[in-house]
C-alpha cells in the first residue's frame, strides 16, 4: 500500500487526472484508510474547484482589465 508521502506526491496529478487507473486507486486506497491525507486532499480538492470556477466565470474581471488599459495609455510609445 502506499505510504502518506507516496500519497500526498501524487495528489496534484491526481486531482489533475494524470495518474493511470491503477495509480488512481492506489491513492484512493490510501484516502479511505488515511484520515489526516483524506482531510489534506479534501483541503486541495476544494482551492482546486475554487480556482476553477473562478476561471470558468470571467477570464479577467473589468477592473483589471481597465486598470491594464490605463496602464498602456500612460506608457509613453514616443519618447
Ligand atoms: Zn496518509
């Protein structure tokens, strides 16, 4: 079975999709069995999804985006 280190080294690719089915269950096994790792990728799951949506919504929000704008008005194209 997998240690915790094995475990928490995979997680991103596992929470990216990366891992082969075997390596999947592999973590999964550790998970069910693993409180404190369950806990750790519940924790990562979460900003995961977070960011996720997040990037789903709005590719940038309006005041960066006015903000950026000024950004370049100001720059001189002539000095
Ligand atoms: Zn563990």
């Amino acid at each position: 079975m997998a240690n915790c280190d094995e475990t928490i080294a995979k997680l991103y690719e596992y929470l990216d999709r990366e891992l082969s089915p075997a390596e999947r269950r592999e973590v999964e096994g550790h998970l069910a069995l693993c409180p404190p790792c369950r806990e750790h990728f519940r924790f990562e799951y979460n900003v995961l999804s977070l960011i996720g949506k997040r990037c789903r919504e709005t590719a940038a929000p309006p005041e960066l985006v006015a903000r950026v704008r000024k950004m370049c008005e100001r720059a001189p194209s002539d000095p």
